[in-house]
C-alpha cells in the first residue's frame, strides 16, 4: 500500500470539545455549526458525525451541493443553506430533503413563493445590518414577516445577520450592527443569529437565541496575535509530511526555482515531500517554519508543485524518512497563516485531494 506524502490528521474529539467551550461561552443559546466548505477543510462528513453526536442543534452549509452530500451520509441534523437556493428545481429538492433555506433577496422570495402551496418550507431571513454584502435592509423586516405569513406552509425559524468587524475590538461597527439588528428585532417574533466565532468570543452582546460558530470549532483563532489554544481551544487539525533527501550544499551554493537561496556556508538541507499542490502556499517566504523532532527549521528558497527546502542546521539527527509537521501541535496553523499573509480559514480549505485523510475519535 503506497505510504500518504501528506496527511492532515484531524481529531474529532478536539472538535466536540470545541463544542463544548462554545457552550459554555453561550449556555442560553442554540448551536449552529458552520461546516461549510467541506468542514473548513477538516472533512464534512466525519466532523458532522462528531457534532451531531455530541448534540449540535444544527448545521449551516453554503449550498445545496454541501448539504445533499451530508443527507446522502446519514446525516439528520437540521441544515440551513446560508446562501439559499439559486433555482426553483434547487429549491424543490431543498425541502425535500427537509434543508432550511436562507432567504437573502427578493428574487428568492419571488422564486419560493411561486412554489405549490402544498410544499412546506422551513426559511430564515437574512438581514444586512452593515456588512453589505447579503441580506435585506433592516428596514423591510417587517415587510418579509408579513410575506412570511402569507404563505401558511412556510414555516419561519427566524433572522440571521453577520457581523463584519468581530475581530477588531476597536471597530465601533460591531456594536452598531448588534444595536441595529436588536432594535430591529424588538417588536418582531422569531429566533434570533449574530454571532459568528470572533461575535462569539468577543462580543458577549451577540450571544443570542442561535450563534454561528465555525472557525473556533476547528480549534483556531479568529482573533487577531491569538491562537485557539489562548482561547482554551483544542486544534483538530496536524499536517504532516516527510523527508525524501537530505543533502551537504556547499557554502555560495543556491538552493530552489529562480536561485532565491544562497547557502551561507557549508549546510545540510532537507527536501520535503509538499509543496503548493498539496496546499502549502507557495508565497511562504524563506524562513516560515516546519517543525521536524520538536525543533523549527526554516523554509529556504521556493515552494514548488511537489517540494519544499528546509535548513537543518539545527538538526543534524534528521534523516530521511522523518516527519515533518506544516501545522499542528508545536507550530500552530495562525502563525503559518501570518508568514504566508494569510488567515488559518484559507490554510484548511487549500489542502488538495493528494493529501490523505485520518480521523481520530
């Protein structure tokens, strides 16, 4: 059987217990688990099995696509699509399979509304309160709970919006949003959804009938100079690969495409089986790290298709055949984000069908 170059790891109890710090920070409040974009790359299936398991009241995905594939495992969970359907033969096949569609623009309230009214519908209505980009006014509330109304087969589960500067605990825009939408809000029956993970975490205002938790479930950190361990959050996810040569480049020697790296003196380098077609950007400059026995050695030269370099100065015991981790315990998927001028988000949904799958329970 052909040993994995590359492996992301992922345990599913890091996940539940994730869960359960979102409980914690929210005791009154129901859980909407974001597993869209195949579990922020952690794998939809196997991390919908573990919420579900652990009592996650729902799930959000952003399409149909994602939620037929968690329906055809088995899944029973509630689903909310978040960007709703973009046909009628979507939305057909969206309430037959019990998925709660969210309503973002007047053309899919045309387009639901045009449905026979013998087909029961479960929908949420999306409120813009500033981040602008989707959602109805604040303004028209009132307007889509008498539309709602209209069509008794329809049953309403309630209002999201999404907040656009949760990170930045000095925006002001975060309070307006939670202000707006609550003033909104106040004389309107229905649930109620605003916080994502920074809302989460930061905003304790947000914390209300539903929240929305996505990143932090994966044991990361949507808060800017923390990780999710700062925040008692347990990372899911290891990426793994190996190293396939070990070389002596002499001193004014060059290492990679274009020449970027000039030896400093006599070195050992490694030769990494990964590279921008497994997932690891190839921006990373020259001094991002791996972790390889506990200790970081630098990235030298270019990430190509298939290979990274990496100086092993510091490691004169590494052989070929050693892993080395890209991100996980030791070298936490933030600080990897940072050196390739990225967020973790990115990080987990770039890694590609050649790396290999394994799931911890």
């Amino acid at each position: 059987m052909p040993i994995p170059r590359v492996t992301a790891t992922v345990d599913l109890s890091a996940i539940r217990h994730n869960l359960r710090c979102v409980r914690a920070l929210a005791p009154q409040s129901k859980v909407m688990a974001a597993i869209k974009a195949d579990g922020y790359g952690h794998g939809a299936v196997p991390v919908a099995r573990a919420l579900a398991d652990a009592g996650v009241d729902a799930f959000a995905v952003a399409c149909l696509e994602e939620a037929v594939s968690l329906r055809d495992a088995g899944i029973t969970t509630r689903i909310a699509l978040l960007e709703g359907v973009l046909s009628r033969d979507e939305a057909v096949e969206a309430a037959g399979l019990s998925l709660e569609i969210v309503i973002h623009d007047r053309w899919q309230l045309e387009l639901l509304a045009s449905l026979p009214a013998d087909q029961p519908l479960s929908v949420w209505f999306k409120l813009d309160s500033g981040m602008h980009r989707l959602g109805f006014p604040l303004a028209e509330a009132g307007s889509l709970l008498a539309a709602s109304l209209a069509q008794p087969h329809w049953r309403l589960q309630g209002w999201i919006t999404h907040l656009a500067c949760a990170d930045d605990l000095d925006s002001p825009m975060t309070a307006a949003q939670i202000n707006a939408f609550k003033a909104t809000m106040a004389y309107l029956p229905g649930p109620r959804s605003i916080a994502n993970s920074a809302g989460l975490i930061a905003w304790p205002q947000a914390r209300v009938d539903w929240v929305r938790p996505g990143l932090m479930l994966y044991g990361a950190s949507p808060m800017p100079g923390q990780t999710g361990a700062d925040l008692g959050l347990v990372p899911a996810m290891q990426v793994a690969s190996r190293l396939i040569a070990v070389h002596e480049i002499k001193a004014g020697e060059t290492v990679g495409y274009g020449a970027t790296y000039t030896c400093p003196e006599t070195m050992r380098v490694g030769v990494v089986a990964v590279g921008y077609a497994d997932g690891v950007h190839r921006i990373l400059p020259t001094g991002a790290p791996v972790l390889i026995h506990d200790t970081r050695a630098p990235i030298i030269g270019r990430v190509s298709m298939d290979m990274i370099t990496v100086d092993l100065r510091r490691l004169p015991q590494a052989a070929v055949g050693d892993p080395v981790t890209l991100w996980g315990p030791g070298l936490p998927v933030e600080e990897v984000a940072t050196w390739a001028g990225t967020l973790a988000y990115e990080l987990f949904c770039g890694l590609t069908n050649r790396v290999h799958y394994r799931y911890r329970a």
